[in-house]
C-alpha cells in the first residue's frame, strides 16, 4: 500500500468502496472505454503513410487468401510480423474496409489495456486505485492518441504490458495452478508480443524481469516459472509463422531472403545503425513521455515518491512498486540507445506509470490531507497548463502552409479554449475551496472534453490524404483501367479504391519486395520512360500526380484533362474533354 492509503482514517467515506465484484467493474469500464475509444474511429481519413499502409496489407491478405506473406500493393513486405494484419483482414472479410474496421483492432487493444492497468492497480493497491489506473492510462495524451490510430505500436504495448503485469503477479503466486498459469500467460503474452512487431515482443519483456530478479535477488522465489511448458507455448503460438514465411520466401541471394531481411535488416540493423533514417537524439523520450503523460505527469514525481517511501533500504517492502520503476526505466532506455526512435515506441511505459499514479490517487482521494502538499501542487500545475494551453489555442496563428483552415478553426479555437480555461477555472476553485476530490474529478473531465473535438480538428489539419481523390475516380474506374501515382506512394490510394495500383519513379519502403520477384514488381513498379508510353496510349489512364508536378506536365505537352485536386495531389486522366454537344 501506499503511505496515503496506510493513512487513511476509518471515517473517511469511499465512494469507490469494494462493494461489487470485478466482473461488474469490468463491465462497466469496457462499456465506457468502448465508447471512449471506438466513438470517432471514423470521423478521420486514412493518414498517410501509416494508416494506409497498415490498412492496404490486410486488405490484399482478405482479398488474396495468402497470410503468409505480407504484401504492400502487391509486393513483398517484411518490416512487421502478421499479427495485426490476420485481425484486420479477418475484420475486413465481415465487415469490409472502411475507416472504422481499419482503426478497430488498435482501439480494442487500447480497451484490453485499460482493463488490464485497472486490474493491476487493483491487485497491487486496491480497488480505488484501479479506477484511477485505468482512468490515468486511457485519459494519457499519448495513450488516447495512438489508440485511434492504424499503428502496430498500441498492440504490442498491450501485449508487453499483459507478459509483464503476469510475472510480476506470478512472483506472488505460491507454487500451485494460479502460479502455473500466471507463467503461462507470462510466455503467451510475449509470443503474441512477438507476432505483432518482432523480437523485443520477448526480448523487453524478459530483460524487465532478469533485471528485476537480480537486483532484489529473488532467484529462489523464481521457481518454479515453469520454462520447458513456457518455451513450448512461447514456440507454439510465435514460431510457425516464421517458419512458414522462411519456407515460402526463401531466397539463395541474401538480400531477397525473409531471414536476412526480417532478423537482421529489421532488427539488428534498425537498432543499431540509422539506416532507417529515424535518428533522434539520447534525450528525445524524456519529453515524450513527460508530453504523452499530459496531464497525469503532474502527479508523477510523487508517485514515484510514494510508491517506493524509504528509498532503496526498503525496497523489498516495495517490491512491486520497484518492478514497476525498473519496467519505466529499462524500457525507456533501451529505445534511447536505439538509433532509430519514434514517438509510439514509448508507449509500453503507459501501462507500469498509470498503475503508480493510479496509487498516489487513490490515496490523495481516500484522504485529502495526507499527501495535501504533492496533490495541491499536481492541480496547479494542471491549471496553469490548461490555461496557457487555452490562450495558445485562442490566438496562435494558425500556419501558412494551412490558409484555408482558419475560418474553419475558428469554432474549433472557442470550444478548446472554452473546456481548458473552464477546467482551470474549476480546478482554482476547488483549490480555493480545499475539495481537493473536486479538482481531481473537474481535471478529469477537462482532459476528456479537451480530447474528443480533437478528432475533427485532426481531420481539417490532414493534406497528406487521397480520400477525396480517390472517392471521386472509384465510381468511373472499369476493370482494366490503369492507375498511376507518379513521383511518391500515396498509402491510402489503394485501401480507397480497393485495388492495387502503378507506382512510378518511386520504390523507399518497397525495395525490398520489388528486387525480390522483379518480374512480377516490373509490371506495376515502372520508370517515366515506361510510364509516358502507356501514358499516351488510347485506353483510358488516371494518374494521381503532385501539384507542382501539374506544370511541368502542361509544359511538356503531356495529355492531361484535371478531374479533381486536393492539399497535395491533383487527379488527372489521359483524355481531352469530351466535345460538347450543343449547338
């Protein structure tokens, strides 16, 4: 427990009192993290690249039958493991493709953390501090953002988080069946860890617990964990796929091999060289975490104060709370030394930061004056926040590469100004007025209104998207017409269209696939040579070209009727108009 909670007095009233069971809490907070989750996955165009890319290979996976092998517009794509793409494609054959089936899964593993984060704080500090745990989590900037998102990153953060939260559970366990599967879901956790983006599925998860054991010497605790059912469950569920993708994209050149290519350019050398081009430096997740933590983060340091009270000294009175540090910090520095970093790869810490903060506030709710001097501070950092981030969202310029927008913003900009500044308000208030529980709940409720408009606002922000463009050509598009985009891949043209399409002067991410079968790739992956020939050609041909391409094109007599444009790319046909037929 933590000091706040040892503290609490017998008459303090607790509204979150264990008077129902768990089978009522979790029904209840799937319900309202469902509807917090799942009620704008649609609202949005598919972003570009992520987005399209993740929705396109489950799409040709349902269309073509073949989960073996991963293909992004028909070649060849190994930088992930299958899992998200066999739940997706599965999605899609029932329901079809569409923004919500595509956003779907990501959502319904952000629900599966927040339930697990609810019933780790449970069990670690009880039920109050599960309510907060999962409140904290799903609230998180960072969390609430990538848990609407076509991403790979909110999957095997949950998988990580479930392996983790289950040894740490299982070191509890006196030897005995509870024990045995506690393990078992340690092992079986990774394994879809690993399905989902690789190695560090097992590998993060094992360093966390090696660490831990071995500062806090619980070698003898540790057995039995049960290794030889754990490696067979581990195998069982992760190593076929590999084994099948190995068998079926065997190559004798080493660089067209799926082992070569997926073991050491997608691992080895992703971590170590900046081959990928996502180099940032040693420090970069210390804001990420510190931004995506928003607002909690304000309650972080004494979080952490409280769940590991009397230091080091202690720490075997702490055991968990430890474990928990330990999973932070070793995390966070693994991703740091990594020579490619983005923002999600943060995201497992989510899980392990939520259940120590849900503990402080559970405490600071049970009594308010026992840890009176860290909650006050927390709330008026929170207050001074929402009211700078309020003025910021009243009179920042809105930038010139976005003109159009800022009519549009203008309704946007009064109701998120509106809900901070209201919350700042209401949490002085209660400040002033020492209802502590007050400002928490008034806190709470600000982050959520502050979220959930944002999902429109994200919308008008979005010219990388295709959608329109793409919607317009689907209804004139007959089985054998081309289509091309020229000079760059737009990733969400052909989960739009619902076919694949020509690419022209552009391979990046594709490489692989493309030198992998070059026959098959020649016919879709062509140079401007190739292209202007076919381009000129009498059957009908579309083409998808980048604005300041446009010009050039007229410029060079190039046959070209605009059909359609956006923010960034113009839709064009190879066809002058039709004559009119009037008189």
């Amino acid at each position: 427990m933590t000091p706040a909670q040892a503290a609490v007095p017998p008459s303090v009233p607790d509204p979150f009192a264990d008077r129902t069971g768990w089978g009522r809490d979790f029904l209840l907070l799937a319900l309202a993290t469902a509807v917090w989750f799942g009620a704008f996955l649609g609202v949005r165009p598919l972003n570009n690249p992520d987005e399209g890319r993740y929705t396109e290979i489950p799409r040709e996976m349902a269309e073509t039958g073949d989960y073996v092998t991963p293909r992004l517009n028909g070649v060849k794509y190994f930088e992930k493991p299958p899992l998200m793409y066999w739940l997706s494609a599965l999605t899609f054959k029932v329901a079809g493709v569409s923004e919500f089936t595509a956003r779907f899964w990501n959502a319904a593993f952000a629900l599966m953390g927040v339930l697990l984060t609810y019933a780790a704080g449970r069990r670690l500090y009880g039920r109050t501090a599960g309510w907060w745990a999962a409140a904290v989590l799903a609230t998180s900037l960072l969390y609430y953002a990538l848990g609407q998102i076509v991403l790979l990153d909110m999957a095997v953060a949950v998988t990580i988080s479930a392996a983790l939260f289950a040894f740490m559970f299982a070191m509890r366990q006196p030897p005995g069946a509870r024990r045995r599967w506690l393990f078992i879901a340690f092992y079986a956790s990774m394994a879809f860890a690993t399905l989902t983006k690789g190695l560090i599925g097992f590998l993060l998860p094992c360093a966390v617990a090696f660490v831990w054991v071995l500062l806090f010497n619980k070698w003898r605790a540790l057995w039995p964990f049960y290794p030889v059912i754990g490696v067979l469950v581990l195998l069982g569920i992760a190593a076929p796929w590999h084994v099948l993708a190995e068998q079926a994209n065997h190559s004798a050149v080493k660089e067209h091999d799926f082992a070569w290519f997926y073991f050491v350019h997608e691992h080895y050398l992703r971590f170590t060289t900046k081959i990928h081009g996502r180099y940032q430096p040693v420090w970069f997740f210390g804001p990420v975490l510190l931004a995506g933590l928003f607002p909690w983060v304000a309650f972080g340091g004494q979080a952490v104060r409280g769940a590991l009270a009397g230091g080091w000294r202690a720490r075997h009175q702490h055991a968990e709370a430890w474990f928990l540090v330990i999973w932070i910090a070793f995390i966070t520095l693994f991703f740091s030394k990594s020579d490619s970093k983005l923002i999600p790869y943060i995201l497992p810490v989510f899980p392990a930061a939520a259940v120590l903060i849900g503990g402080y506030l559970a405490g600071a709710w049970r009594d308010e004056k026992t840890s009176v001097r860290g909650l006050r501070a927390g709330l008026w950092v929170f207050a001074g926040l929402a009211a700078a981030i309020a003025v910021a969202a009243a009179v920042a310029p809105v930038p010139e590469k976005y003109p159009e927008l800022s009519a549009l913003l203008l309704p946007w900009r009064f109701v998120l100004g509106t809900v901070l500044a209201g919350g700042a308000v209401a949490v002085v208030v209660c400040l002033r007025r020492e209802r502590l529980r007050g400002a928490l709940v008034a806190m709470l409720v600000t982050c959520a209104a502050f979220y959930l408009p944002t999902n429109f606002i994200g919308k008008a922000f979005d010219t990388r998207s295709a959608k329109s463009l793409a919607l317009t050509l689907k209804p004139m598009l007959k089985a054998g017409d081309a289509v091309y985009c020229v000079g760059t891949y737009s990733q969400d043209i052909p989960p739009y269209l619902g076919r694949l399409i020509s690419v022209v002067n552009y391979q990046n991410e594709m490489t692989f696939g493309i030198e992998a079968e070059p026959e098959m790739a020649a016919k879709r992956f062509i140079g401007k040579e190739t292209f202007i020939a076919q381009w000129k050609e009498p059957a009908p041909a579309y083409a998808f070209v980048p604005k300041p391409s446009l010009a050039r094109w007229q410029a060079e007599g190039m046959p070209c009727t605009v059909l359609a444009e956006s923010a960034r790319f113009v839709l064009v046909v190879n066809r002058s108009p039709a004559p009119s037929s009037s008189p």
